[in-house]
C-alpha cells in the first residue's frame, strides 16, 4: 500500500464543495449533506442528530459526512407504528 492510496482523494472545482473520497464511501460537506440527504434541514438540525449517532469528522477546521454512513443512519431511526391489539368483547 503505497502512500497514495492512503491520501483522500479530493473531487470537484476547489472551494468550499469539496467531496473527500475515502475507501467506500465519500464526504461531503455538512451544508451539502443537510441539504441533500436532510432534506434541506437546518445545520442546527443536524448538530442535534450528532448527539444521536449522525457521523461526522473535522477535516481542517470544517465538518464533513459521510454520505453513505449517514444515509444508513438516517434509514436505521425509520420505525413502523404498531396497532395495539385489543380483545374482543363478546
């Protein structure tokens, strides 16, 4: 493994919409990903869903996501209501 395949690999036009990809997955920016996946969330939003697992990392001073990872993340918190059986009275 050489040192090349180790240094993220950084897609896009420079700025502040960068993607990082990394082995499996690619980071992207917060705004991008609350944009995106969030359905246009508020990053306030977001920083609350960090408390409950969202992923994230800090990459020179700014915060990405993963985009696949948090994707799973979001698909894991869907829940299906359940109806109460009730007994029927005779």
């Amino acid at each position: 493994m050489s040192l090349e395949d180790q240094t993220p690999a950084l897609v896009g036009s420079g700025g502040f919409n960068r993607h990082i990809e990394i082995p499996g997955d690619v980071l992207i920016p917060d705004a991008d990903f609350c944009r995106d996946v969030l359905n246009d969330c508020a990053r306030r939003t977001a920083k609350r869903y960090e408390a409950e697992g969202l992923p994230f990392v800090m990459v020179a001073g700014r915060k990405f996501r993963p985009l696949n990872a948090g994707r799973e993340w979001l698909a894991a918190r869907i829940t299906a209501r359940t109806n109460k059986r009730t007994r029927k009275r005779t």
